[in-house]
C-alpha cells in the first residue's frame, strides 16, 4: 500500500436540511444549548475599546470580503489575495510583513508596547473550484484550469470571511499596540482546501517555512464560518474536527465485449461490490461508539462505451476518522477489502493512502481558558457543539502549538435554510463579520493578558 501526501478538499460541511426549516447541525445544537450554564465572567477595561474600534473597521471588513469574493483564487495561486493581505499590514506599520511563505502566504508581526508571550491569529485565503450561483452584485464571474478542467471558482466555504476578519482584527489590534503585554502574528494561510496536484502548500508547509519561529508563538487561535445563526459562536475542547486521509483505489480485469462478460473480468461490477464492502467496515467492523468514522467513495471512472467492458476502474475518495487510535487499523480494513474483493472475481486491486491533516484538537486547558472570552462576546454567548467529520489543516499548527479553533454563525436570519458549506449557493450574512472581529481580538487580548 503506497502512502504519500495528498491535500484535502474538504472543509466545514454543515448537516443535511431537516423538513422543519432548520439545518440538523442547528438541530443538533438545541440539546447542547440547553445543556450548557451560561459562564460569568469580570468584562476587561479594553473591551470597550475593543468594541469601538471594531464597530469602526466593520464597513471596511464588508469591502474588503466583497473584493474578495469577487476575485477568488485557488490555493497556492492567491497573488492577488496576498497582495491586498500585505499593503494593508504594512499600511498599519507593523514590526515586520513577510510575504511569498508557502507561495502566497502573508506573516505580520505586531510587537505591543510591553513584553508579554505571543499569541497567533491564523486566516486561509484560498477559495473552492465551485461556480457561484448566488445572485449578488460582486458574484464571482472568475472561471480557471484546475487538474486539467476549465472550472468556476467562488469563495464557497467562507474563507473570504476569515480573511476580511482578520485584516479587521489587524487594524484593531494595531490601533491598541502600545496597550499590548505581548506580540501578536498575524498568519495568512493559502490552500487550506489543499494545493494543486504535485504541489506541497497549506499550513504543513508554513511550518516548514518558519511561520511558528522568530517569534514563537505560545498559542494559536483561528475561527471558521458555519450555516448557524448570524454572529453564533461555537467551539468544542479536544477532538473537534476529523482526521483526513485520501483514498485511490485502481480496479485491473480484462477488458472484453459487454456482450460477452465471460470473456474478461469486468473490473465496474468489482468496483462496485469494493464500494458496497467499504461500507460495512464503518457499519459493522469498527465501534462507532467510540468515536466516528466515514469512508466515502467521491469519483469513480471507468470504461469508454457502454458495450466496452474497460480494462480496469479507478476510485477516489476520502477517509475521516476523529480517533487517531483508529486510524492504522481501519486503513488495514480497507486495503484487505478492496484486495480480497477483487482477487474472489480475478481481478487486481491497488490501494493508495494519500494521507491530509490529522484530527482538529482544541487543548481542552486553552479552550477552557478562552471559552469565557467566546462567551462574553458573543451575541448569544458561545456554545459547545459536538465533533464534525469535516476536516481542516489548521490541525497542522495544533500539532506544534497549543490551537484553539471556534465557529462563527453566518446565515441570513431570513434564510431558514442556509446553504452547506461548498455549495455555489453557499452565502453570508455580513453581519456576522463584525462579531467576528471582535471575537478574534478578545481572544488575542486576553491571553495576553493572561485571562
């Protein structure tokens, strides 16, 4: 079984509509909402300072997003993105702006006007290879080559957003630098949806570029859009987000006349009885009470004509797991199955495990510390939700440092059933954003000043 680096196309996926106008994920919610104490906390003396000036930055944030949207690029192709990014840290005197990390990847460094530790606040920039079909004025009209196929291209997943915040948080955070008991890195991330075939990029690369050294920072904070109430926020301690691993899996037979099936191996019917028997590893051959598990099968391709039985079928698709521990012991399952599969009708099976990101984990002391912060500035306070299959390559950062990732709501109050998250109808309130800011900013705040 070969095993090499593949990224991820994937990213907050919210749940299936449910028949009474609300997304199941917002469902899901309800129990833990009534679950959860409202958590009390002394307001700090900046955090009027901290409102205003993100009240002031809000227009602002709002065109930056829609200058965004309207010009959305792929990973590792944020040139244009990175550049916006750039002039405006540098048009807020930073310490230092370093450009070209991980390709496009933009780094500010904000040195406050005391010591203190570091604190970094992280945006990816990149968008999907999704035609919008939104209507609004600054729809994405931009169309590009992606492995091989001319493609639309739209910021489905609301990382326009994140970028838009944090550039906002910047301005605020600048504005208050000699308040400041501490450093603050601002981390512009391109290809978190993962970068083009053959290319390394993302946050793993970042890493390996330096971005957590000179300065180091002693925690990591980054929020992410979700279909959830407008200004909603929501975050998990531990395991939040799945493990991510990507799946191909090539079918050989014999190629024949579709008349004529005994005279090959038709590699379609094995490829189907392989998706058929992945299916039963997640339902009947590990515990799923012990934590979740997906293994999907996204694309399948094979054959030219309908009266051709074709040589052999290619698949891929993806693997989400939120227990490490049962990682290695489900990818066994999974090549034992395809190849057993395929050698019963004659035919061959090669595995691929292209591994992505490893599972979201909040350091349950830093989510416990920060949860107050969340809670406090939240227009609803801040809820704890539980873990999602979707995955996100900030897991990357957590890995290094102590991460803490949270969610903020952006659908239409006037939309009962907002769009999933990779949709082209995929929308935001703008709103939110405003919420967003000042999340970021407390947060940052906060921990520096050992809250």
């Amino acid at each position: 079984m070969r095993r090499h680096l593949r990224p991820s196309d994937d990213q907050w996926q919210p749940p299936r509509r449910s028949s009474i106008g609300r997304t199941v994920g917002l469902l899901v919610l309800l129990p833990v909402l009534a679950l959860t104490s409202p958590m009390t906390a002394e307001v700090p003396p900046y955090q009027a300072e901290i409102d205003r000036r993100a009240a002031e930055v809000e227009e602002q944030v709002i065109t930056w997003r829609r200058d965004i949207h309207q010009h959305p690029e792929l990973g590792n192709r944020e040139v244009r993105t990175s550049g916006v990014v750039a002039a405006h840290l540098k048009s807020l005197g930073l310490d230092e702006v370093r450009t070209g990390i991980a390709h496009t990847g933009v780094v500010g460094v904000l040195r406050g006007g005391q010591p203190g530790p570091v604190v970094a606040l992280r945006a990816d920039m990149d968008a999907l290879p999704v035609k919008e079909l939104v209507d609004i004025p600054f729809a994405s009209q931009v169309t590009t080559e992606y492995n091989g196929r001319q493609v639309g291209v739209m910021h489905a997943c609301g990382h326009d957003v994140h970028t838009a915040v944090l550039m906002g948080t910047a301005s605020v955070l600048a504005g208050m630098r000699d308040q400041l008991p501490g450093t603050v890195v601002f981390v512009f991330q391109p290809a978190e949806e993962g970068p083009p075939a053959g290319e390394n990029g993302g946050a793993k690369m970042m890493i390996e570029e330096g971005v957590l050294n000179d300065p180091a920072p002693d925690a990591i904070f980054a929020l992410h859009t979700m279909p959830a109430p407008s200004g909603f926020l929501a975050y998990r301690p531990g395991g939040t987000m799945a493990g991510s691993d990507g799946l191909k899996i090539e079918i050989t037979g014999s190629q024949t006349h579709g008349a004529v099936p005994w005279g090959g191996v038709d590699p379609i019917v094995v490829a189907s009885q392989v998706i058929l028997g992945l299916q039963t590893i997640t339902s009947r051959q590990i515990d799923l009470t012990a934590a979740p598990a997906v293994i999907t099968i996204g694309m399948i391709q094979g054959g030219v004509r309908g009266n051709i039985i074709p040589e052999s079928v290619e698949m891929e698709g993806t693997i989400r797991l939120l227990d490490p521990a049962m990682r290695d012991d489900v990818l066994e399952r999974i090549e034992r199955t395809a190849k057993s599969i395929a050698e019963s009708a004659g035919a061959r099976a090669e595995v691929t495990i292209e591994p992505y990101a490893p599972v979201t984990y909040n350091d349950p002391e830093l989510t416990g510390r920060m949860a107050p912060t969340l809670e406090r500035v939240g227009p609803m306070g801040a809820q704890i939700v539980p873990a999602v299959t979707p995955s996100e390559d900030f897991s990357f950062f957590q890995e290094k440092i102590p991460g803490f990732y949270f969610f903020l709501g952006i659908a239409d109050p006037e939309n009962p059933l907002p769009a999933p998250n990779h949709s082209p109808y995929f929308s935001v309130h703008e709103e939110a954003m405003l919420t967003g800011v000042r999340a970021m900013s407390t947060v940052a705040v906060d921990y520096l000043h050992g809250r």
